[in-house]
C-alpha cells in the first residue's frame, strides 16, 4: 500500500500526518505497527509519533494520535497545531476555525496565515486544566496534587500534578541544564501513584512571565516541546504563584505563548507549525 504524508515540527516535536478518514490505512496494518514503522528514524521517516485525520460523527473532523511506541495518547498540544496546518493547507478543511474531537473531548484550533494563505501561526483552545488527583489520575491523601512530595530511585520530588487531557507531573527546578531529565523522567513516568504513566516537565522560572522548560513526554522520551506539558507548567506555576496567568515558556525548540483565562477557566496556547516535507511511502 502506497500511503501520502506530510511531515510536519512544531517547535521540534514532529509528526507524520496522513489521511485516513476512510479508514483504508486501519484496513491494512494496526495505528501502532504503523507508527513504530514510521517513527523509526533509521528505518522509517522518522517522527515523535504519527497523527491521523479521521471522520467524525459530531465534529469537524478527528484527531487520531499514535507515539512512536505504538501508544495513543490523549491529546498532544504541538501535535494539534501540525495538525490544524495540515488540515488548511491540504484542504481538508476550508475555515480557519476548526472543532475537532479528541480522546480529551473537544479542541478549538484556529489557523492565522500570510498574504499566501499560507498557514504562520496556530491558536489553540486546549480546555480547562484537570486538578482532581482521582481525574489526572494520581494517587494521592489529598483532592490535588500540588507540590506533592513522591518517593523516586531519584530520591524525593515534589511535583505538581496536571491533567490537559493526558497527564503532566510538574518539577520546578533551581537549574535546568543540570537536571537529569531522563533518570528522573524516567522514574516519575513509571512511578506506581501514577497509574496511566505520566509526562513529566522540568522548571526553570525566570520570571512571573517567563518559564523555561525541559520535558520527559509518556512513551516517547526527551523531546524538544510538549504543547500540553507547556500549558500543564503554567498552571503548576500560577497556583503556586511563581507566575501571572500568561507567560512565555521557552522549550528547547523554541517558544509557546501560554494564557490561562480565569474567566472562562480556559488554556490559551499560540505557537508555529512548520512543514518539514511531503512525500509518499509503501508499507
């Protein structure tokens, strides 16, 4: 089977993206055997995951995300803004609004583009933030996990707990270039009060408006952003008032603009999406 697809970065965090809303790709080989072929950077086309637009019964269209482990997360913040480009871009969808359905509910995209109609910009309404430790989930003595003290190989860590759909656990730190973000990442992913695994993200504030961030991500590993685990971090730091509700979270592939309004509880996150290049593989 001759398959089309685009590849597509925000801010480093690559996907391969198809259309599968006939499901003919699902027809011949199983979304995580795909995804382990594709992802493979030596063997394959190489990508944190691959992402697949389907029909959707109630929505303008469905987001379908696999990691390059053969894993389906939730929902992935970078992830949806590659997707909502490929979408405009390819005509798939014609408006520059879109509702799309997730396996985190619903998720408003917006596309900003140049004088080309070429995409530049994506706005993302992510939803209100899950605190509940049952919802994320989190084993926990209290309703929330804030600053939550967790008993690692590491040794002990507080972290935050978040859900944007899919879990984040949320360590600030005195310096992120010192931090072992794979050990500790790996041993708070896996770690037994987290019963789903979790992302965890590493902190650096620099100041009320300005956060940098490292990030382990749940079956995938070190990556260069996490637009949920971003939106995840300011929350952890507005309630622990390091940070207003709006600020700028500097990632190691570059930047994401995060605004939690606190009128309708809604994540706000703006950030690029950029085509890498388009071609065709047989599977």
């Amino acid at each position: 089977m001759k398959l089309k697809f685009s590849k597509i970065e925000g801010l480093g965090n690559d996907f391969v993206i198809l259309d599968d809303r006939e499901g003919q790709i699902e027809a011949v080989i199983p979304y995580p055997d795909l995804a382990r072929k594709l992802c493979d950077r030596h063997f394959g086309i190489g990508g944190d995951g691959i992402i697949l637009a389907r029909k959707s019964m109630d929505h303008d269209i469905r987001f379908v995300i696999i990691n390059s482990d053969g894993s389906e997360p939730e929902m992935c913040g970078n992830g949806m803004r590659c997707f909502a480009m490929y979408l405009y871009e390819n005509k798939i969808l014609t408006q520059k609004s879109m509702r799309i359905e997730t396996l985190a509910g619903t998720v408003i995209s917006e596309v900003f583009v140049d004088g080309s109609n070429r995409v530049t910009s994506v706005k993302v309404d992510m939803g209100k933030p899950v605190l509940s430790a049952r919802e994320i989930p989190f084993i926990c003595d209290h309703e929330t996990g804030i600053e939550e003290v967790v008993e690692t190989s590491a040794g002990p860590l507080a972290v935050t707990t978040v859900s944007m759909g899919n879990p984040h656990a949320v360590i600030f730190v005195p310096d992120i270039t010192v931090v072992d973000v794979e050990g500790i990442g790996r041993a708070v992913e896996t770690h037994e009060r987290f019963p789903e695994k979790t992302n965890v993200e590493f902190i650096e504030v620099v100041s009320d408006i300005e956060l940098k961030m490292k990030v382990w991500e749940r079956g995938v590993g070190i990556t260069l952003a996490c637009g949920t685990g971003a939106c995840a971090c300011l929350v952890a730091a507005a309630l622990t008032k390091r940070t207003r509700n709006r600020a700028v979270i500097h990632l190691a592939g570059g930047d994401l603009d995060i605004h939690w309004d606190k009128e309708s509880g809604h994540i706000f996150k703006y950030g690029p999406a950029a085509q890498v290049f388009e071609g065709s593989i047989f599977i």
